[in-house]
C-alpha cells in the first residue's frame, strides 16, 4: 500500500467533499451562521473521508483537462446546494406556525434575533424553528441526513444528467408543503382564536359600555398561549414525522429503491 494518496484518490475526494462541503452550507442546525466555518470545513472533511470507500465507484475519472475538472467540481457544488436546499426550505413551515401563533395571539410585536433566518422574527417563531433544530438531533433524524448524502449518489448519480425539472418540482411541492404544515400545526390556535373573537364579539354587541378589549387583550394571550402549549407535543411529532419523509427521499437510494 502506497504510503501518499495518488491523483484519482484525491480527486475522488474533492469531488465528494465538494457535494458534501455545499449541503452542510445549508442543512439545519449545521449551516447556521453561530456554527464556526472550521467546524463546518472539519466535519463535512470527515464525512467525505468516511463516504469515500462507499461512493468511490460511482464518482467520473480524473480529466486530462483543468476545465472538466472544473466542470465537475461545479457540478457536484450545484448538486449539494439543491439537496440542502430543499431540507432548509421545509424549515419553513415552523417559521409559518410561529407568526401564525404571534397574530393570534397579539405577540407579532415581540421581535427577536433569529438565528436560522437573516432577519429578525417573532419570539414564538424563533423558539419553534430552534425547537426544530433541537427536534432533528434528539430524534436521531440528523442519521437521516448521511444516509441521504450516500442515497444521493444513486439518485443523482455523477454520469447522470442534472434533473433540474425534478429539482424545480420537488422544490416548489416542497415549499408549498411546508406552507400548508405551517397552517395545520397552529390550527389548534387558529380555532381558538375564532371561538374568542367571536365571543367577544358577541359581549360586545350585548354589553356595547363594557370595556372588552381591556378585559379580552391579556386573556387572548393566556389562553393562546396555553392552547399552544399543549398542542405542542403534537406540534413536534408531525413536523418531524414529515421532514423524515422528506429526508428519506434521498435515503431511499441507499437501498437501491431508486434509481438516477
């Protein structure tokens, strides 16, 4: 055994480190702007080091040519921008459920830094896309994730054209999906906030010198709150069970169940 690595090896390398280095970009939990580009560098080095004697038979020999190589390296870029993408685009719906709550709630106003978005959010949505984040480590779905890189190689395999239509597709399914979740994890509070308003409508149509805003404002929040938090649990479930589905997209190739 050579004690150096020789050309086609480091090649093979830095074509998976390619696609691996552009998911962990934008995967959540991973490719926040809090976590360290050394630790994103680091880890998304000893994946590829990991994949490399599993995916080293389906990745192109090394070009005589500097421009396909730099084709390649492209090409594998583009390929993990578009799979991390798609797993932060479902990110989303958390987001929806928690500015949905926020209005229902009168607590749109409570603005806080949000570290998975660019600009600042409601504190209800902020806690729900960290909760989230949380949810997808202690659930073991990050698992999901490796298993999807290696899936990746056989759904979208190197020799194989890019399947940009399919992207475009998938993307705009999955974007509409995480809106419509969004809707349906704060349905518990949206039927709430219905039945109040319209009881306090009603007090005050019958009561018009009763001060029923005063009275009806601190008691929105509480009981808003409180529906919320007991639908929470629910709330957790079916959001992971749903971005599972979405990463056992690309997991499935591990097993063969898809082809490229």
């Amino acid at each position: 055994m050579e004690p150096y690595a020789t050309a086609d090896q480091v090649w093979a390398g830095g074509l998976i480190l390619a696609r691996v280095g552009a998911i962990l970009m934008l995967i959540p939990g991973i490719g926040e702007a809090y976590v360290p580009p050394r630790v994103r560098l680091s880890l998304a080095l000893v994946i590829s080091l990991a994949l490399w004697p599993i995916v080293n038979g389906s990745l192109p020999p090394l070009p005589a040519e500097m421009s396909g190589m730099i084709g390649w390296i492209l090409r594998e870029v583009i390929v993990g921008l578009m799979i991390g993408l798609l797993l932060r685009m479902f990110m989303t719906a958390l987001a929806t459920a928690g500015e949905i709550v926020s209005l229902q709630t009168t607590l749109s106003f409570a603005q806080t830094a949000n570290p998975l978005q660019a600009s600042p959010g409601s504190t209800i949505a902020t806690f729900l896309t960290l909760l989230g984040v949380t949810l997808l480590f202690a659930t073991n779905t990050h698992h999901l994730f490796i298993a999807g890189v290696v899936g990746s190689y056989r759904l979208i395999a190197p020799a194989n054209p890019l399947m940009m239509s399919d992207f475009t597709s998938l993307a705009v399914r999955t974007l509409g999906d995480s809106f419509l979740i969004g809707v349906q994890l704060a349905a518990p509070v949206l039927v709430f906030a219905l039945i109040f308003n319209l009881a306090t409508g009603l007090v005050g149509r019958v009561m018009p010198q009763f001060q029923v805003f005063f009275a009806s404002a601190p008691l929105s929040i509480l009981l808003g709150l409180s529906v919320f938090a007991l639908s929470l649990g629910v709330l957790g479930t079916v959001f992971i069970d749903r971005y599972r589905r979405l990463a056992e997209v690309f997991a499935q190739g591990v097993g063969g169940g898809a082809g490229g």
